[in-house]
C-alpha cells in the first residue's frame, strides 16, 4: 500500500480538524489569528501549537503552511510591506494634490498605520526578527525593494523643492524615516497617550523636515 506523502497528510489532518476549510482558506484563517494572537499577547504568546488549537485542525495542518514559527512571523511581516508598499504608492501617485500635501497625508497615514496595524509594525520594523537575523530571504527582498521606493519617494519630494535638495538622497530618507519612527514608537508604546494631539504631532514633523529647505534657501 503506497504511504502518503507529508504534503497529502497535511491536508488529511486539516479537513479532519475542520471540515468548513477549504483548500486556501486555512492558510487565511491561520494569519489572521496569528495577528489576533499577536495583538493581545505580543510575539511571545505565540507558538503554532497554540495557533493550531485556536485555529481547529491539527499541527500537522499548521506545519504544511509554515514549517515554524520564524516562518510564520516573517509571513505575516511581508503581509504588512505588501500593504505599506501598496498604499505609499497611492499616496505618491495621487497627482491631484499637491506634492507638499501628499508629504503631509503620508506622515499621518504613517502614524495611523503604527498604531493601527502594530502586530505589523513591530515585525516590519523591530527586534523579533532583524535583531537575530532571522529574515527569510523573500522578507529580506521586499524590505529592500519597499525602503528603496521611500527613497524614491524621497528624491521625488526633493525635485520637487519640497525637501532640502542639497542632502543625500538614501541619508534623508533614513533620517526622515527615523524621525517618524520614533514617534511611531513613542505612539504606540503609550508614552503620547493623547490621541488628540497626534494630528498637531504630524502638522510639526511635516513642517520640520519640509522648513528646513525653505531655511536653507533664505540663507544663501
């Protein structure tokens, strides 16, 4: 009799733990509560055990999708880039505003998104995967292509007088990106706890990095 192969397992084992999954949709299910699992109790929280139990099919079923949990959160922190790249490339190309005020709606959008999409954020943009060097190459790759369209982005707000045009085109974007970073961070972590304030907050970031051109323009 021919044993099945690990693949034909796995499929055994997830339409035994559930049979309303569907081919596909299990993978689905299996992200969206690693977000959920994430947003309540941090990376730690996580392990695909548990994922599985709370899922409703086996670690057999699980294991067919990610063969371990750093596979899992790298997963889950291309998701997020996807969604970054995606919507930075809106804001950009979106010609019926002017430049300066879609450099304005990407700092807020930046703020919404940390906080609103934090699970992503402290993947994309933290320790539990960069700090140990632990990044697939796929996760690698898009990170690179999406900080290498912030750079673009940059160059574009520079030939368009709204960014100092004499600074290095990669050490701006580093620079600006840090700048919102840490208020991200300060956002999310809970040391800003007014919410109300935060539209001032990115009113004074877009007014810092954009005046300064302005400043070095008088001076010369």
């Amino acid at each position: 009799m021919r044993k099945k192969s690990a693949n034909e397992k796995a499929l055994v084992d997830q339409k035994s733990g559930d049979k309303h999954y569907h081919h596909g949709d299990l993978r689905r299910a299996l992200m969206a509560a690693t977000r959920d699992m994430i947003r309540a109790g941090g990376v730690e929280a996580l392990s695909l055990r548990k994922l599985a139990e709370r899922v409703g099919v086996s670690r057999t079923a699980a294991y067919h999708y990610f063969k371990d949990k750093n596979v899992l959160l790298c997963t889950l922190a291309e998701e997020g880039f996807r969604l970054w790249q995606d919507t930075l490339g809106q804001i950009f190309n979106d010609e019926s505003l002017p430049l300066q005020d879609r450099y304005r709606s990407y700092i807020r959008w930046y703020m919404d998104y940390a906080m609103d999409n934090a699970e992503y954020y402290d993947l994309m943009f933290g320790r539990a995967i960069w700090k140990q060097n632990s990044a697939t190459d796929s996760l690698k790759t898009l990170a690179y292509e999406v900080f290498q369209k912030q750079v673009e982005m940059t160059r574009q707000c520079q030939e368009g007088g709204i960014l100092p045009a004499g600074e290095d085109s990669l050490r701006l974007a580093q620079v600006s990106w840090g700048t919102l970073h840490g208020l991200a961070r300060l956002l999310i972590d809970g040391i800003y706890t007014d919410e109300s304030h935060i539209d001032e907050m990115c009113d004074c970031a877009a007014n810092m990095l954009m005046t300064g051109h302005h400043q070095k323009k008088d001076q010369t």
